[in-house]
C-alpha cells in the first residue's frame, strides 16, 4: 500500500487532491505539510485541519510549512481559488497542527522510513528545498517524488513564461529539480490535457462524504463565476500519478528553472538541468475513473 505525505497548498485543486487520497483504499497518507502559495499559510493550514475533521481524518498530522519562499512573497491565487482557498465554509477544526515543523517532519519520517514514502508536492516546492539544505540526502530517501509545476513548452498561467508554484518559488524549484532525485513533474502541458465543463460538473452525482465534498468544490467554484465554462485538472493529475502511474506517460528530460528576472519560474529543456520524468500524455479516460472510484462520482 503506498504511503503518501502531501506537501499542499490549498486550493480548489489541492483539496479535491487531498480528499482522492484519502478516499483511495489503496493509499495511506502519512501526513501533510502545509506551505503558502494559494492562499495564505494560515488560511492553508485551516484548510487542511478543517478537511481532515469535516471528513473524520483527524488523526493525520498535519505540520506547518513555510510562509514565505526562500526569496520575496508568494504570489496570491485568490482570483481562482476565492477568499477561504476551497470555494466551501467549513466549520472551524478543533484538530491542532502537530508541534514539529514540516521540514523536521519530513527529514524524520524518510530517516525512518527510507524508500517507503512518496512524496506529492502539490504545491511551491519551498518546504522540500529548505529540507535539502537543511537534511541534505533526504529527498533520496523517498520512494517517489511527483511535482505538479512548471511550463514546459507551453505558455505559464501566471506570467507568460511561467507555471504559478514554480513562479511562486522559483529558487526552491530550481533547488529541488537539481537535488539529483528522480521525480515525476506533471507541467501545464498535462494539466491542459484535462478538464470537465460546467455542463458536466453540474450533472456529476457523488456518494460518500468524501466524494459529495469534493463534487461541491467544483461546482461552487463554477457558481462563483458564471463566466467559467470549464476547469482544468493540475493537482489531481500529480496526486493520480503519485499512486496510480499509469494516467501517464513520461518522457526523460533535463529541466533547468529560471530564478530571477521577468522570466523567473520559467522552466525549459537545457542539458545543465536536472533530471525529471515529465509527464507526457495523461490517460483521460483512466483518470476520470480513478477519480470516480476514489470519490464515488457518478458520471464522470
């Protein structure tokens, strides 16, 4: 059964990643790890502690992150994700982050556990390039290593060269990409392969608590604007491709991440980048039925 930590940052995306994982009967999560980018570190943590209490998770430990990348300000995603991060109110968690901080955390578990944990980083990669510099080796330890970011070759979301978490924290990106760890790296180009319209969403039934959450993430996400006509898929393709890898194929590449300037967070094919397995092409069909399994989504 893989063991997962979630390095998360929710987010709409990031929260119906979180609730596939936790509803996949094949998959225990381990913990999670909070850093800001979507939202606020704190608004971030909230998010989590309320999930895992609203779905009867609270045992998970939960770890605060870093609030700040390792150079400037996180960019903010509210235009997309709204003010609470996941478009629904949940009641304020009685859960309490767990007293260790993320980075402590994870140098301790992949000490522990060498090769049983996989990583999915879901978010800025800022709480694995401090663990690196922090715990050089530790990423090695690590089973596997799935990364939802980058532009490869294909215009970003949040300046036109760059992907919002590798812009986010373009240094930690450029760190962890080179830390010499193989990784799965799920860029904009695979996340522009799949989507579901607001038709779609709306016709989509859910059973289980897990799964009725998640279904009502989307569709208020669609209700907060009605100009949204369809929504891409970024988290949950990384999170699938953490204990599914057959939703896609990957191609070996060398990927080196631009750090500074206008173009920073830019992330292109250079022969002094580091070696990624770069997601290809996703198995829409397979995916979408993974998340219905996961979550019990009728239709989908």
């Amino acid at each position: 059964m893989p063991q997962i930590i979630i390095d998360t940052d929710p987010g709409v995306d990031d929260a119906i990643a979180i609730l596939m994982a936790l509803a996949a009967p094949s998959v225990e999560v381990a913990g999670v790890t909070v850093v800001g980018g979507n939202v606020p570190h704190a608004r971030g943590l909230r998010n989590v502690l309320a999930l895992l209490d609203f779905v009867g998770r609270p045992g998970i430990p939960v770890h605060r992150g870093s609030s700040r990348p390792l150079a400037g300000r996180f960019a903010s995603a509210r235009h997309f994700h709204g003010f609470s991060g996941i478009t629904r109110r949940l009641p304020d968690p009685v859960t309490r982050p767990a007293p260790q901080r993320a980075v402590d955390f994870l140098a301790h578990q992949l000490a522990q556990r060498p090769g049983e944990l996989t990583l999915a980083a879901i978010g800025p990669l800022t709480n694995l390039a401090r663990l690196e510099r922090q715990h050089p080796g530790s990423l090695s330890r690590s089973a596997a290593l799935a990364v939802m970011g980058g532009a490869v070759d294909t215009p970003g979301n949040i300046t036109p060269h760059a992907e919002f978490n590798f812009h986010c924290d373009p240094l930690a990106a450029h760190e962890v990409l080179n830390a010499g760890v193989p990784l799965t790296l799920v860029d904009l180009a695979a996340c522009r392969q799949v989507s579901v319209t607001r038709e779609a969403a709306f016709a989509l039934k859910a059973t289980g608590t897990l799964g009725r959450l998640a279904l009502e993430i989307v569709q208020n996400w669609f209700r907060a604007d009605e100009r949204r006509e369809s929504m891409l898929f970024y988290d949950q393709i990384a999170m699938a491709a953490a204990f599914c890898p057959e939703v896609i194929t990957t191609r070996q590449v060398t990927l080196a991440v631009e750090t500074e300037g206008v173009a920073a967070g830019a992330s292109t094919v250079a022969a002094d980048g580091g070696p990624v397995a770069l997601a290809d092409k996703v198995d829409v069909e397979r995916l979408f039925a993974l998340m219905g399994a996961c979550l019990g989504w009728e239709g989908v």
